[in-house]
C-alpha cells in the first residue's frame, strides 16, 4: 500500500482507497460463501420440494394441453362436418 499526496501543500499522507476495495471485495464473497452455505438443503427436503413444486407446475400445464387438444378435435370435427354440408 502506498500514500499518495493529492496536493502537495496537504499536510500528512493520503491512502489511495485499495485496502477498501479489497476489504470490501472480501465481505461480498465472505457473505455469498455465508448466503450459499445457509441456504442449503438436505437431498431428501429438496427432493420432495423439487417433486411438489414440478408437479404444480405441470399440473396446470397437463390441463392446458388436455383443452388444446379438446379444442382442436372440436374445430376439426366442425371443419369437417361444415366440408360434408357444402
């Protein structure tokens, strides 16, 4: 670390601000290891937390699919039967 005079009638050194970079450098990555560690699960709850929120995810989807599909089979078969008429 050095000192640097900004001016140089100043009285007395001036730190440039590097050990503040690193310190905080330091406290942002002391803190992630500290955020990552914490929120941790054991490989049974996160299994299980996986499992239910996947299910509730698919479940709206599986339905929407089902009216897709309800709905294109409906279109289909009037498409056909207004194909007959004419």
């Amino acid at each position: 670390m050095g000192f640097v005079r900004s001016d140089p009638t100043s009285s007395g050194p001036r730190k440039t601000g590097r050990s503040s970079k690193g310190a905080l450098l330091l406290w942002v990555c002391f803190a992630a290891a500290i955020l990552v560690a914490g929120c941790g699960q054991k490989e049974g709850e996160k299994g299980k937390v996986e499992k239910a929120v996947e299910e509730a995810v698919t479940k709206e989807f599986k339905m929407y699919e089902g009216a897709k599909q309800a709905l294109e089979k409906v279109q289909k078969d009037a498409q056909e039967k207004f194909e007959k008429e004419r």
